[in-house]
C-alpha cells in the first residue's frame, strides 16, 4: 500500500562512488537517500554460468534484517567483477565473462546490464526502489531540541501516519509489527521482451498480464477452497521466478524472498533510436516492446539474481544451480492414484484395491485422507476403522501397490496424545507475539503448529517417521502434506497472523510463504531416515517455495469438477514446471462437486499425459472410482491409464533429465520453439519431453479441436494412427470421446512397455518396444534411462543404465550414453517401429556386439509409411546395430 504510492520518476537514490570495494567476491558500494538520508549497502556479484546477483541492505541497520535460508543449496561460486571505466556520473563493471558489462549510474541510481553492447535489463530505471529502514518505535522516539509541547501535539499526528506502519487491522484482526515497517521493491525494465513467464501459483493463463489497470500478482500462500479461474491472488505455493523470452533470448528473475510480494507487470512499446550511416539522416526509429516488472515484498532485503540465459534450458539450469534440481522419483510414484477425502475403513481399501484388478486398470498407489486418523492425530489410526494397518498394508505390498496417508502441520491440543505433549515440552510450536503457543482451528479444532523453521524441529519431526515411532507404518507408506500454507481456520485470511513468532525470534510474516517448504523437507528426509538413506521418498505437499523440487511433488490444490477448471490446470501445471518444479499435477475429475462422466473421460486422458496423476475428490462427491460410469467410459479411462503406464520408459527418462539436467518434464510449445512466435501465447497444448506433444480436450461435446503443429522444418506423426501429419502449422483434427490428439516429433525414439501390467512393479520384465520417428534427414535419436526405481544406488553405486538410440542412413543403433552406468537388466526391445520410412526393404538384419548377425522379420504399411520390425529380443544394456536394406 505504502510502495504504491511511489511513482515512477527520479529515483532518490544516488549511489556514492568512493565507497565503491572490489574483492574477489563482488563489487560493494553505497547509496544515500537524498531525503531521509539513510545508507543502503549495495552488492553485486556474478556467479559462474551466467548469472548476476544485486543485494541490498540497510548499511547500519537496527537489527538484523531478514535473510532467506536454505533455499540456495549453496553458497554460489562468484567470478570477480573489475571496473573497466569510470567517469562522471558513471562507472562500468566487466566480468570474465567478455560478453556482459554492468553499468552503473550514480544520480539518480541505476544499473543498466548489457549483453554485447545491448541492453537487455535495466534495474531502478523508473526509480522504484524502496526500502523502508528499521527505526525505533514511536514510543522511544527523542523529541528533538523544539520544546516539549510541540513534540506532543506531534503525537497524535504521527500516531495518524504510523497506521499500517507498527500496526495494520484485517478486518478484526490486530496485526502488531514488533518492528515496525521494513518494506522493499524495485523495478526492472526487460529491454525488447513482451512475453513474460511463471511466478506461480495463480489460476490464470501462461502468459503473464499487464496489471497496470488492476490487482498485481500477489505472491502470499494460501488455502483458498475453489480458487476462482482468472485470479491473481496467490493460492497454495509461492516460486518468486519470472520468465521473460523473445526470439533470441530467454532471462530470468529470481527475487528471493519469502515475505507476501507483489509483482506488477506493464507491457509498453518504446521507441528505439538507432544511430543511422551518415551524420546526414535523422536517426531512425523502430517501435521495441518494453516490459516493466515491479517487486514489492512486506519485509526482508532485496536479493535478486538475474539469470542471463540465453536460452531457456540455460536459465533452468541456471535456476537449479542456486536452487536444486527435481528429486528423482520412485518409479511408482509416475503411476496412477487413486485417492478420495475419504476411503472409510479397510474393507472399503481392500474393495477399492480389488476393484482396479476386476476391471483390469492399473493402479500404484490408494491414498487415505484425513479419516483415517485418531480424531485427526497424525501419525496415529482410526481404532474402529483402521485396526490393523500392518495387515493392510501387506495386503497391499502382495499386490505390489502402496499407501499413502496425509500428514498436516497443525496438531491436536491435546495432553494425551504424546506428539503433542511432546512439543509443548521442548518448545516446538511457533508462538504468538506474547510467547504462548500460537492456537488456531484447523481439521482437529483447537491445533498449535510446529515451528518446521527450527533445525531442530525438522530433526524431531524426520524422527516421528520411524518404523518404531510411527505405530503401524511400514516401508510401502508414502506421505502427503496438505494445509501447510499454514491453514489456520477462521485466521486472517485462514492463515497464521503475521505477528507470529518463529525460531530465532522472526515473525511470522517473514517466513510465511517458506511453511510448507520446510514442511516437506523434514517429512522427505524422515523417509529417508527410515530407511537408512536408502529409499528415495515420496512426499506430495501443497504448499511450495523456490527449491520444493528437491523433496518431491506439488499439486494445484482444491479444483472444481468443471470444463474450466480442467482448461486452466494446462497453464498452471506448465507455469510450475518452468519454476523448477516437474512433478506436478492436478486433482483428476476436480476434487470439488460431481463430474459428468464426459468431463471425467477428459480429464483422465489429459491426467495420463502430465507429470503426476492422481484422482481425489471430496467427502461430498459422489463416489467416482474409475469403473462406476458405465462399461463405455470404463473402457476409455482403463485405455487411458494404460496408456500412461506403456509410456512409463520415457516419462522416467525425462524425470531423469530433470533430476541431471533440470529440464522441465512438461512443457510450454515456445521453449521447444524458441523463435517460433505463434508457440509464444500457446497454452491449450504442450510438450512432454521434446518429442511428444499433447492436446487435451477441454470443451464439452467437442468434435474437432485446433491444434498447433510448430515448425515449418518439422514433421509430426499421429503417436496411436503412426502416420505423417499433413504439412505443420494449424491444423483442425477431428476427436471422438475415444482418446485426445497425440504427436510424435520427427527426429525422436521414444522408448515404450510392449504392455501395460497391474502397477509398475508387475511390469518390470516386460519388454521394450521402440517408436523411432524420422525427422527431414530420415534420422532419429532418443534415449532410455533405466534403475532399479526406488532406491539411491542410482547415485551412490552407480546402478543406472543409459542408453541411447540413434537412426541414420537406415541403421538404427543402441549405444551407451553414460559409461559409468553398472545397472544391468533381462529386459529385451522386442519391438521397433519406424515411422516414416519412405519404402518397403527388401530386408532387415540385427547384428550385436559379438557380431552375430540374424535376419529380422518385417512388416511395412504402405498407407502409413510405418515399417515395424518384430521378435528382435534385442538386450536393452547392449550395443546393437539394425540394417534396414
């Protein structure tokens, strides 16, 4: 409220160049406010890989400012910066790095960051930064020298401006700020973009929206039960990453603080001046777009890193440098889920378990909500409902499938039950501005929160995971946390007061939007523990920050059962991805209200084709398990889960390129087609992988859909039919409720299951079947990574297998991509076909390693173009060739 009121203009900000430091580790310097003329420290500092990091703090402050920790993995490697030329006015910073230079203006303050003599950001251009220092509160304030009566008639004056300064009302809410005001923001000014990207969660479209006429981007995480669609107040999880593109370059904003943040978007053209030939001619003027990004932040410091790209993988990778990369996820974690608010007891488990088998759909994972507990004590069963777990579970584990139970942070005030007491003994909940135990109302009525910001907290509660701790637990348990936003019922805006304290004596709204992060980190490194550090876990959570990829998966939280909810959960999962985040996904069928069967059908096969897939619903749905719809519908969603699970291969394999490489698993049409501008807007349709794109349905009765086939130079082949695509471009294909549009990119090999088995743990000796599709050059490339899928050997013991798969000049060949990789397998390719393949061979040989040769036998489809070779048994950890003559 108070940053609104600056407006663009003169910054009052003048940097002072004798104070300017160089060491190895950055540039230091300090700017005056030309008013109240407080010091700011300013440092700048450029980490290897591109990447330029701005801080700025108060020079003396009253006390220590807030800090985001344990967010970076890190603390970065830095490249020492040089001052190549200073002038009046102005002072030039080099790296190492030739390309980029910082240029530094002192009055008013700016900094200008070039790329080969280009200006691709400008940081305090419209003279937004704000920083309110910490002062003493009023109370202790000395009059000065003017007599006494002055002072006090001041009072009451100064009491009028401080409102929303020490103190601030929400609604009935009394928010005291022990520290007074202590808020900060800037701008940055991204030079010829007007495409910008991420900073989830919001229920709104990919591309980012002016706000000029409107409400900004808020970024505050909060438990918003059927968040409206078109929305820019924040919802469960917070990544403070903007992403800004245009044809030949991609850069990123990470503004790395964890306090409720604003972001204000305005979009402009400006006219560009560019010097001509002759002295003769007026400079010409060209139009270039101009994209201004405003941050404002309640409180903390500013800490920003620009992330130069220059392409988006770079900018990913440059994100997962600071942040990490996605955790690598047990194999049967890409299964389905099949959850519900709430399976009631455990015949109602053994029945819903039983059901997938006489239906023959392949299921992973049951999953009991809240229900299952002691009146909502986690870590605890439901007597009546639950009295045997351990034998549920093994129930479970004979049928090769697991369990996963919710695990909230709030807990039951409650003397007997032990966790509880436990807490209150050694001092573990966070507290209220008095020191007692912050009470709020969540699930089990009156709760206190653990304080997840405390080491020793996480540690405590890592622990509570033990076999021997968490009675009836056993290692096919998975966990979910929900409601870590906090959700604090009938709390200001149903969460925690930001006056709250936390570890090392913070306020709550300093932390706020790292609750959950710390939530899931202590939850992932208990299932970690349990097993020794042998175990990859699985942790869901619903509340995020920057770096939650590193523990597991998120999912958009409370959707309706509607068309629009299923529509927009394709910009929202897209938007998460590219801030890191690749195990996403959304409540299949809506969690809120009843489906029609037909929106249900939909929202399966478009579930089959995204990171995580997992259908929940509430306690008032009508049950939906995915055969109560009619033999119809049955058959179109069994066809569609086994679909995902035949694809299982290459979605592991990209999860590993995420996991190596931080490469988003699901992604925007643009960052495959980068100078693509028609792909810029697109969000009906998406990437997994490079090689697959997908178009779900999301119109009711539709019968036809318009999809975007990119790339003049491409070809797309229908990924069931296996035929060439007409020429690319915008295409109108005809859908019937059977399945939804699927292409196969020219010049990939996507590995596939010949068959889908009952969970992913059946089908680990059923073999490969490869797609090889030829791009103009009749050539193909694509990979398969392979591990046991559940444990850590893949990283301590080097117990993977990588392969690659190339075809050129009509061979197709496997080779080794990693030679580390010591994993080996039974499993044969049994199966290859081409697509495209311009005419009928006269034959096929196969040859291996040890030369032995042996005729393949063929079919070749004229009207498709797709020759599919057969009975290969080809062993998938060995070299081969395939001659196709």
């Amino acid at each position: 409220r108070r940053q609104k009121l600056l407006h663009p203009g003169k910054s009052l900000y003048r940097a002072l160049l004798d104070s300017v430091t160089l060491s190895d580790e950055s540039v230091k310097f300090q700017i005056i406010h030309e008013e109240n003329k407080v010091l700011l420290q300013v440092e700048i500092c450029e980490i290897e890989g591109n990447i330029f990091r701005l801080k700025i703090d108060e020079a003396a402050p009253l006390r220590a400012r807030y800090k985001v920790p344990d967010v970076l993995i890190k603390e970065p490697t830095t490249q020492r910066l040089f001052i190549s030329q200073k002038e009046a006015g102005i002072f030039m910073l080099s790296s190492v790095n030739e390309d980029y230079k910082l240029q530094v203006t002192t009055n008013p303050f700016q900094i200008e960051l070039q790329s080969k003599g280009e200006t691709v950001l400008s940081m305090n251009s419209n003279g937004l930064l704000y920083f309110e220092h910490l002062q003493p509160p009023p109370s202790d304030r000395k009059p000065t020298g003017e007599n006494k009566e002055e002072a006090a008639s001041d009072s009451f004056k100064e009491k009028e401006e401080d409102l929303g300064l020490w103190q601030e009302k929400f609604g009935s809410f009394l928010d005291i700020k022990a520290h007074g005001p202590s808020s900060v923001g800037m701008d940055f000014s991204l030079h010829g973009f007007d495409h910008v990207y991420g900073i989830p969660q919001h229920t709104e479209a990919l591309l980012l929206k002016n706000t000029s006429d409107g409400d900004a981007y808020r970024l505050y995480n909060l438990d918003i039960f059927g968040h409206k669609i078109h929305d820019k107040i924040g919802v469960y999880g917070s990544v403070p990453l903007l992403l800004a593109h245009k044809p030949n370059r991609t850069s990123g904003i990470f503004w790395l603080n964890s306090s409720e943040t604003l972001v204000d978007i305005s979009t402009k053209a400006v006219a560009e001046h560019t010097p001509s030939g002759s002295a003769a001619e007026t400079a010409k003027q060209r139009a270039v777009p101009l994209t201004d990004v405003r941050w404002m932040s309640e409180s903390g410091i500013i800490d920003v890193f620009l992330l130069m790209g220059p392409t988006a993988f770079d900018t990913f990778k440059q994100f997962a440098q600071l942040t990490g990369t996605q955790a690598l996820p047990p194999l049967f974690s890409l299964g389905y889920h099949q959850c519900r608010w709430n399976y009631e007891d455990e015949q109602d488990v053994t029945t819903v378990d039983a059901g997938f088998d006489e239906h023959d759909i392949p299921y992973d994972v049951i999953w009991l909500d809240i229900e299952h507990t002691d009146g909502k004590r986690y870590f605890t069963w439901d007597k009546k409902k639950f009295q045997n777990p351990r034998k549920m579970q093994e129930h479970l584990r004979k049928k090769k499938r697991k369990l996963v139970v919710i695990v909230d942070p709030h807990i039951k005030i409650d003397p007997t039950y032990a966790l509880y007491s436990q807490a209150k003994d050694k001092g573990y909940f966070v507290k209220d501005r008095n020191g007692q135990d912050f009470e709020g109302i969540c699930w089990p009525g009156s709760s206190c929160y653990l304080d997840f910001t405390d080491p020793e907290v996480r540690r405590w509660y890592a622990d509570q995971f033990a076999f021997k701790t968490y009675k009836g637990s056993t290692n096919i348990l998975f966990v979910w946390n929900d409601m870590n936003e906090p959700s604090v019922f009938k709390g200001a805006e149903l969460t925690m007061q930001k006056d709250a304290v936390h570890y090392n004596n913070w306020e709550h709204r300093e932390v706020h939007n790292l609750y959950g992060f710390y939530q899931q980190m202590a939850t992932a490194e208990g299932l970690i523990r349990r097993s020794s550090g042998k175990e990859r876990p699985f942790v869901l959570t619903r509340s995020f920050f920057a770096g939650s990829q590193k523990y597991g998966a998120v999912w958009t939280g409370d959707n309706t059962a509607e068309w629009g909810y299923l529509k927009i959960s394709i910009p929202m999962l897209l938007t998460i991805s590219m801030a890191g985040i690749s195990f996403c996904g959304a409540d299949v069928g809506g969690f809120i209200g009843d489906p029609e069967p037909e929106l249900l059908v939909r929202w399966y096969q478009a579930g089959a084709y995204q990171p995580f897939f997992r259908g929940h619903s509430n306690m008032e749905s009508k049950r939906r398990e995915p055969w109560l719809f009619g033999e119809k519908n049955t058959q179109i969603i069994r066809e569609a889960i086994r679909e995902r699970y035949v694809l299982l291969p290459y979605l592991y394999t990209l999860f590993y390129r995420a996991h190596t490489a931080a490469e988003p698993v699901m992604r925007p049409l643009w960052i495959e087609f980068p100078g693509k501008i028609e792909t810029f807007g697109v969000e009906s349709e998406y990437m997994l992988g490079n090689a697959l794109l997908v178009h779900p349905v999301t119109e009711q009765d539709a019968k036809a859909v318009s999809v975007l086939l990119p790339g003049s130079e491409e070809i797309w082949y229908d990924f069931r039919k296996l035929k060439r695509m007409e020429d690319p471009g915008t295409l109108k294909i005809p859908v019937t409720l059977e399945n939804i549009p699927v292409f196969q990119r020219g010049g990939t090999v996507i590995p596939l299951k010949t068959a889908a088995g009952k969970s992913t743990e059946w089908m680990i000796e059923i073999s490969y079947e490869l797609h090889v599709a030829l791009d103009t050059e009749a050539c193909a490339i694509g990979e398969l990574y392979l591990d046991d899928g559940h444990s850590f050997q893949y990283l301590h013991k080097k117990q993977f297998l990588y392969r690659k798969f190339t075809f050129h000049k009509n061979i197709l060949s496997s080779s080794c991509t990693d030679e580390s990789g010591q994993y080996h397998t039974t499993c044969v390719v049994e199966r290859v076909i081409v697509l495209g393949f311009g005419q009928q061979p006269t034959f096929v040989t196969a040859c291996s390693k040890d030369g032995k040769e042996k005729e393949v036998v063929f079919t070749y489809d004229t009207k498709t173009s797709a020759l599919m070779l057969e009975n290969l048994a080809l062993s998938v950890d060995a070299d081969w060739e395939i001659c196709i003559n």
